[in-house]
C-alpha cells in the first residue's frame, strides 16, 4: 500500500531474477475542474495547526496480480517468506532509528508495533500454516492472513485497536514487497507548498514525509489515535482524518486552507480567507518559538490568570516527554491500558510498582490517576460484560468497579501503597450519583485501614475526583461537589451524552461539537457549583487543546487543562496571547447562543 502521486512517479525496479511482477501504480485520467468559489469541508481533529498548500492526491498501489495458479512447493515459500520477513524486520529498524533521530524515542516506539507483529507466531505462524496445509503462493496466504486480521480490528468499537489495522496494512505492503523482491519506495517528492489528500497514511509515509513541501494532510480513514496521527502532531504537521470522500470532493492542485485544530478545510479561499490564514501561520511560528525557548514557563493568559496546563498519557514512557514539552502536572492517567490485551487483570503488585514508578517520574508534579475505565469501546473479555446491547449506556467507568470489587480493590490497594512516591490524585470515571462515590470512599477507607495495620507505609490521605461526563453528573453538581476534592470534566464523552451523539459515528461528526452551547451550559453548572464549595475543576477532553476551545474554557473559570503532551507548547502561546476579561464576556456571550456554529464565529470575531 505504498502511496504514489497522480502525477504519475514511476514504480520501483525489480532484481532481474525475481520470479513475480508488481503492476505500476494506476494512474487516475480524470482531471477535476477546481471550484471558482469557496467550499468548506469538515472532518476530525487531528493534529493542530494551520496550513495553506496545494492539493496532491495520493492512491494506494494497487496490488500486485496473483502468482500464476501453478503447483508451489510449500517448503520454497516458507523460505521466502522468511526471508522477507527479515529483510523487512530490517527496513523497519532503520525507519525507526530515522524517527528517533528526528522525533526522538517515544514517537519511535510507534515502529515497535510492526517489529512486535514480525515476532507474533500468531500472525506469520498462520501464514505458514496456510502456505502448508494449501499449497498457496506466500504471497496468497499473506493477503488472505492480513484481511482476516484487520477485519477483526476494524470491527471493534475501540479506536485505539481498530487505527492498529493501518500498522498491519503498513507492514504487509512491505512484506509484499520484499516477497516481490522490488525496491523498497521512496519518499514522494513535491514542488512547492502541498497538502496531501489520500485515502489514509501508513506511520511509514508519514515519518518520512518531506516537511520542506508538505504541510499537512487530510485522509479518509484513520483517527486521532492512530500512529500516523501522533507521528503528524510530533512532526506539527496540521492533519483532518475522517474527511469522507476527500479524495473525490477535493480536485487537485486546488488551493486549500487547512485548520488542523477545528477539523475545517477551505477549498478555493477568498484573498480574505488566504490572509487571515497567512496571519494565523505567523502567530503560529513565532509560538512555536518562544516554546522552544521557554518550555517551563507558567501558562497564564496575557492579564495574568494562571491556567496550568497537564498532560493526558497512558504510559510510563510518555510522563518524561510530557515534562519535556512543559507539562505541569498529569491530569489523566489511563489506568485501563494495563488491563487492555490480556487473558487476566494485572495484580496489585505490578500495578503498585507501575503507580509509584509514574509518581516517582513526574515528581514534584502531581498525578491524577483515572481508576479503571473499562465498557462502552473499551472492552475486556474477563471483566467486561457480554451482549450488551448499548455498552456505552451499559456497565461502563464506575459502574463496572463497583461490580468487580475484587479486581477494583486490588486497584486501590495498589494506589495506596504508591502513594508515598508523589503527589497521587485519584478520579473516578462516570460517576452518575452520590452513592457511587461514598462505596468507593468507604472501600478506600478499608483498604488503607488494612494495609496500615500490616505496617505498609502509606500517604494520611489522597485527593478522590471525579469526572463530570454525563448530563446527571452535570445537573447534580452540587451533590457531587459536597462529596469529591476536585471534578474534571471529560468533554468528548459528555458532548456524546449530551448530543446523543455517538463520538465513534462519522456520520454524525456536525453534532459532536464540544463548544455546542448545550455542552457549555452543563461545564458552566459544573463548573460554577465546584466553585461555590471551594473544590477546583480541571478539563481533560480534546476542546481543551482546540483553539475555539480554550478562550470559552478559559471565560467559564475552569481551573486547569490536560490534553495529549504535544499540543503543550501551542496551547500555552495561544493562553498566553488571551485577556481573561474579554474571555468571561465571550464565555457568557457563547452560553446563550443557539448553535455550535455560531459560537464558533464569537471565538474567530474576538481572535480577528
């Protein structure tokens, strides 16, 4: 699935003994006529930022013609393919020593994924197996293993697991190649300022995009927590995924404006659009710089309200960039990883050894620690409930803990006895009433009281959140706020609640706005009730990092903003260009207008 131009790049050479051919890549006739007026395009978020560039499509090569149904002998095409699969294990240790030059380590651990699939016996085992038992071409059993398995990964509800197909899809292409024993591809080349608008990237393609022509790119699949996505934000490259039918919509070598940060992508902009994009650009890189040169400053707004800004990881690993790229503290860790691919859950010792590891890293900085979130898209055979017929209206966040107490008091036993390593936070997910939130008080309780008589050192107390994801949650804030240390406020999901929208559902992307004055409203309540009984709120969903987000939020009085480590350094230029004052008026302003869009051109009327 090596990507090529429309212009038509020439396949690459084949070894004069290779027995199989590969077709060069189809070469599209059809010459769209570019719009005289300009059309505005919607898709997901990916990578922020803004850039203006010419359009270039990019198709995947087709593949190459089935060998000719001629008797193989098993025993020749297992050895081929082993041979492929080292000369591709080694084509994939140099990208990744190429990303870690350029990127550093941890976006070159994206790479590990290809190299871990490579020493799956799952994976080539089943190939083998069918070359064996079929008598079939390598190349055939690789195809029909590689559909099997990214069926099945694009068939869950899990983003995370369904964007791990796009590695698959990547590293099969390259074990078609050396199987066809043609040259790996190189990197396209450009001229001139360009967008690319492809199907998808692969995290190949995009490491090794030429950053001195390309400046962004809009695809129709993917997702915000696929690799090639982080690879784009580690590189600041302004990215829309999830553009259904980019590549039809949009003609070539049409002048597009692209918004990496709103998801909104102008094709044909007036001279009006294109200035007051080139001005954007500008305040972009001169942030970009004075990140570069104070990444530890204080984030606060131009009159001076701080705003700290937290990072949102999922690893042990990504707490030391998060602190690299100015992080102040960590405003969500996703405990539920440790618990994701795996026939059992992790016991209390790994997890307590995990916990103060990550306390130890990110000290002096606190850590807030979201208790296991599993349901809804995140399922797990052994915990998780079966057929549920809504799972995100189901068992899911805390609903799910208080059911498995065996497994959640594990997990709290493991905070405790972490806490003597750092600043330990601890939030629960999906808190809908007051009840939920006194059992998990009274299970604390107990289990610290355990651990203390069997002489375990332990922290006298730990601050317990919770998170406001849910209308009730909301409406009830002042319940809520009687009971807890602090709220934080995951917009993705209580924009999904609130909308009836499901945030997994492309097509119904125009309603899954966070700054949707209904949303708002409901932060608002959150955020106003927290306040009233001295307890603080932090954000810790994707609006926090969105530029039509961050003057709203700042406006509403929320106290902190967490969002992934790389929009960091961005984030707090754009605060530190803000006026709180005018921020509250157009906070107020925003909560009583009608619709998203119209909040959306307040926040671009105060920006102008």
């Amino acid at each position: 699935m090596a990507l090529r131009t429309r212009r038509g790049t020439s396949a690459p050479t084949r070894s004069a003994h290779c027995p199989h051919t590969r077709r060069p890549p189809v070469l599209s006739e059809h010459h769209n006529r570019v719009p005289q007026t300009t059309t505005r395009l919607t898709g997901q978020p990916t990578s922020g930022g803004v850039a203006i560039g010419r359009a270039v499509h990019l198709w995947p090569t087709p593949p190459a013609p089935p060998p000719p149904p001629v008797p193989v002998r098993a025993v020749d095409e297992s050895a081929r393919l082993k041979t492929a699969a080292a000369a591709t294990a080694a084509v994939v240790r140099e990208l990744r020593e190429q990303t870690r030059a350029r990127l550093g380590e941890a976006k070159a651990e994206i790479f590990d994924v290809q190299l871990a699939l490579l020493a799956d016996p799952e994976f080539l085992d089943r190939v083998h197996e069918l070359i064996r038992t079929r008598a079939i071409a390598a190349s055939a059993a690789l195809r029909e293993v590689t559909q099997a398995f990214t069926e099945e990964l694009s068939a869950t509800e899990d983003e995370r697991f369904a964007a791990r197909a796009a590695d698959l899809r990547d590293l099969a292409e390259r074990l078609e190649t050396a199987l066809a024993c043609d040259a790996t591809p190189a990197p396209e080349e450009f001229d001139g300022d360009v967008i690319i608008v492809a199907p998808e990237l692969t995290p190949s393609q995009t490491a090794q995009l030429d950053l001195a022509h390309v400046r962004g790119f809009i695809t129709e699949l993917g997702s915000a927590h696929s690799h090639a996505a982080i690879l784009a934000r580690g590189l600041g490259l302004p990215a829309v995924m999830r553009v259904p039918q980019a590549t039809t919509i949009i003609p070539r070598d049409t002048t597009l404006c692209l918004d990496g940060t709103t998801g909104e992508i102008l094709l044909s902009p007036s001279l009006e659009q294109i200035s007051a994009c080139r001005k954007q650009l500008a305040h972009q890189s001169k942030a970009r710089i004075g990140c570069a040169r104070h990444p530890h400053r204080p984030s606060q707004t131009a009159d001076g309200r701080p705003l700290p800004l937290g990072a949102n990881v999922g690893r042990l690993e990504d707490i030391t960039g998060a602190m690299a790229r100015g992080a102040e503290h960590i405003g969500l860790f996703r405990s539920e990883l440790s618990y994701l691919g795996r026939n059992c859950p992790p016991g209390e010792e790994e997890l307590s050894t995990l916990y103060g590891a990550m306390l130890a890293r990110a000290a002096p900085h606190a850590v807030t620690i979201r208790t296991l979130d599993l349901g809804g898209d995140k399922q797990v055979e052994a915990l998780t409930p079966v057929h549920e017929a809504n799972p995100f209206l189901g068992v899911r966040g805390v609903r799910l803990c208080l059911q498995q107490e065996v497994v959640f008091r594990a997990q709290l036993r493991a905070l405790w006895r972490a806490s003597v390593r750092g600043r330990l936070k601890i939030m629960l997910p999906m808190v809908t009433v007051v009840a939920e939130v006194r059992t998990v008080r009274k299970w604390l309780a107990e289990e610290r009281a355990g651990l203390v008589s069997r002489g375990e050192p332990v922290a006298r107390d730990l601050p317990l959140g919770i998170m406001i994801e849910t209308p009730a949650a909301a409406l009830t804030a002042d319940a809520l706020a009687r009971e807890v240390d602090f709220f934080s406020i995951g917009t993705n999901d209580l924009t999904q609640y609130t909308m009836a929208a499901d945030r997994l559902n492309g097509q119904l992307a125009h309603l899954q706005a966070a700054h949707h004055p209904a949303v708002l409203q409901l932060i608002q309540r959150a955020v106003e009730a927290a306040h009233r009984h001295g307890k603080r709120v932090s954000v810790c969903g994707e609006m926090g990092s969105h530029a039509l987000g961050l003057p709203v939020l700042d406006g509403l009085g929320v106290d902190e903003i967490s969002m992934p480590p790389d929009l960091i350094p961005e984030a707090r230029a754009r605060l530190a260009r803000l006026d709180h004052a005018a921020n509250v008026r157009l906070a107020r302003e925003c909560v009583g207008l009608g619709s998203a869009e119209q909040v959306a051109a307040a926040v671009a009327a105060t920006s102008a």
